[in-house]
C-alpha cells in the first residue's frame, strides 16, 4: 500500500499548527535553501512557564533535529536571528492572527520566524499544551518538514502528548531531516522508533478489548479503533486519549454489566468509563485475588459475568458479581481451550467465540462446540486482506 511520507525538499512557506495541526490551502511549498549552522532568538516569553522552563523547552526542542543532523543551533540574546521565536495574541502583523484558546497553536515561516500563541495554556507536562512537543513540531517546519503521513512522526498532523523524558525523534522524522541535511555529524548515526504497520504479517498485538461496540487493538504506545458500523480503522496514541496512563498496556477487558473497561500493566490496573479514567486509580492487580507470585497478567476476558485472567499457561477465573476468585484455579489454558497451545498475547469475546491472540495469528475458539474453529492473521481486523 503506498503511503506519503515526510516531504525532504519542499517547505511549506507558511504552516499553521492548530490543535489538529491543519495545513491551510493557501499555503505553497517552495524549495529551500541549505544552511547548516542557525542562530535563535527568543523575542519574548509565556506569563505561563518561567523564563528558565521555555528556555529549555526551546533547546530541547532545537536538540531533537541537531541531534539527527548536521544542523547547529546557537542562541543569540540581541540582533537579527534565522529563527526568531515569540508569543503573540491575535493580530500581530503577518496577515495570520491567532484565535485564542484551543484553536491554531502556532505557525512557522521558512527559515525565520516562528509564533506561538499566546492565549494557548503552555505546559512542561501532559495537560494542556507541551511547549517541547509543538517547538519541536513548528522547528521542523522551519527547517524544511511538511507534515507526514505517519500517525507516529512528530511531523505528523495532529497534537498528541508524548513522554518528553525519554522522547527520540521517530525514525519517519530522522529520514525526512536527513534527505535535506544529510546524515549527522556523530560517528553513529541515530535511530528513532517506528510505527507499528497494521499491515506487518508479523504485526503482534499487547491487548485487545471491546468497548461500546468498538474494538480497541493496542501496541506500544498506539492503539488502533475498529468501528462496528464503519470500514476504517483509526490509529492514535494511548496518550492522545489517556495522557495519565503508560503505554505498553498488557491486558484489558469490557466488563458490560458495569459499563467499564479495565486496562492492565505490571501489577496495576485502571478502571475506565467510556474514555474517562474512574478516580482512585490505579490500583494492584492483588484486589483481585491473585498470590503474590503473578506481578502481570497477559490477557483477560469477560464473559456472563465473570472475567478470565491468562498467565503464561494458566487462566484464573473471577466472579464480578460476587467479587471474587473462584476455587479450583488456575487451570492449564490448554486443557480448557483446546487448540490454545501457545502463549496468550490477547483475547476478546464476540458472541460464543473467544477470539485468542498468539503471535502474529487469532484462534477463533467456540465455546459450544470446545473446539477451535478457525486461524487466520490477527492483522485481518485491522481490514488487512492476504491473498
């Protein structure tokens, strides 16, 4: 399937960031001139964070792209600047104005100025809007980065938090910053995280649940949403819906009777309604009933009121109306699910099947018949054919 990538040697003259970060059909790309060695000013600064916190949200964000490049960035305090930096509010002379809150974050010029608005709520952390993520985000327009097609890059389209602390440049970015620049100046040459192709024969999946008749598919730090009345299939971060909780979910279930969702990871679990996280979370999986031996469960499923817990080879069984765990567990999976031989990575329930995620493939187990019935590529739920 052919999918755009980052555009290397066309720059969009004039980009807008809003929250989705929209490109608006006025703009038009034009080449650009190579210069390696850059120079910053930062012109004024946000009531919002201190004058320390931008600073560093400004370098950090310079750093991202120095880092995959030959690019140097050097702050200057007085004179003219490649890239100049301010805040503004509404009409502040570049035929552009601002909106106020939650509208256009900032917009950026080729290889000069870049405007953040002003009324927008600045943030070093999840809420809100993270000074670090759109900089870095607007400077890669400023250096020559349209927007890409990849739901994971930093140049793609819309806003979403990511973990600032521990961020890498995806590796999307570091190929489109490299076509114009050429490779960095280290002797070893960066690498960045890349996002997870529904299409991948080998594509495994962390968890699977339903909610509301959707169906939740997560890895790393995306999931993707299989609508029931809709073709498409939507790809986002966890963090874009849940900026609070951490990627790499391990389980999850639909408890129906309550309306909730329960997402795991090590020895913790969260309860959700819809997409609202419920207070007083997260909390141990040890509430359930489980020795001290199980630190993480692999997949859950619930089913006429009671949710099954897979651990390696065994499954635990929980009754939610009377709370909980029943005698007699855990059990072998395989001598209960026959035809499940192998580690369980996820499992849903759709009508009278369990539907068992093992590696790159689904077992569709029936629970009349005991027997699996099918084996077929997990990715097909993600409306992935094979011939």
């Amino acid at each position: 399937m052919f999918a755009l990538k980052t555009l290397p040697f066309l720059l969009l003259l004039h980009v807008h960031i809003s929250k989705a970060f929209p490109v608006s059909s006025k703009e038009k790309n034009t080449k650009i001139v190579q210069v390696n060695e850059l120079s910053v000013r930062i012109r004024n600064y946000t009531p919002q964070l201190s004058k320390a916190d931008v600073e560093r949200a400004i370098e950090k964000a310079f750093k991202v792209w120095s880092d995959a490049s030959p690019l140097t960035f050097t702050r200057i305090s007085q004179g003219e600047a490649d890239i100049n930096i301010a805040f503004f509010q509404r009409d502040h002379g570049d035929n552009s104005p601002f909106d106020g809150p939650n509208g256009i974050l900032a917009h950026a010029f080729r290889q000069g100025d870049a405007h953040f608005d002003a009324e927008e709520t600045w943030t070093k952390t999840s809420t809100n809007y993270n000074l670090f993520l759109v900089a870095a985000h607007e400077f890669g327009h400023s250096l020559g980065l349209a927007h890409s097609s990849d739901p994971g890059a930093l140049m793609y389209p819309n806003y979403a938090f990511r973990e600032t602390s521990t961020y890498s440049l995806p590796q999307d970015d570091i190929d489109g910053i490299q076509a114009i620049y050429g490779p960095s100046s280290n002797p070893i040459q960066p690498t960045g995280p890349s996002t997870p192709k529904p299409c991948d024969p080998s594509l495994t999946f962390d968890a699977i649940t339903t909610l509301r008749g959707e169906i939740l598919f997560f890895k790393d730090k995306y999931f993707w949403r299989r609508h029931p009345q809709l073709q498409r299939v939507e790809m986002n971060f966890i963090s874009l819906f849940w900026p609070s909780l951490p990627t790499g979910i391990q389980a999850a279930y639909e408890d129906s009777d309550r309306d909730l969702i329960f997402l795991f990871k090590g020895n913790q679990y969260w309860a959700l309604s819809g997409y609202d996280i419920q207070q007083g979370y997260p909390k141990s999986i040890s509430n359930y009933g489980f020795p001290c031996s199980v630190q993480a469960i692999d997949a859950a499923v619930f089913y006429r009121s009671k949710t099954y817990f897979f651990v390696n080879d065994q499954f635990w069984r929980y009754d939610n109306q009377r709370q909980f765990m029943e005698p007699g567990y855990p059990k072998s999976i395989s001598g209960t699910f026959p035809g499940i031989e192998s580690k369980v990575d996820a499992v849903f329930q759709q009508e009278h099947f369990f539907l068992f995620f093992s590696g790159p493939r689904y077992y569709a187990f029936d629970l009349i018949a005991q027997r699996v019935t099918r084996v077929e590529r997990g990715n097909k739920w993600l409306n992935c054919r094979y011939g």
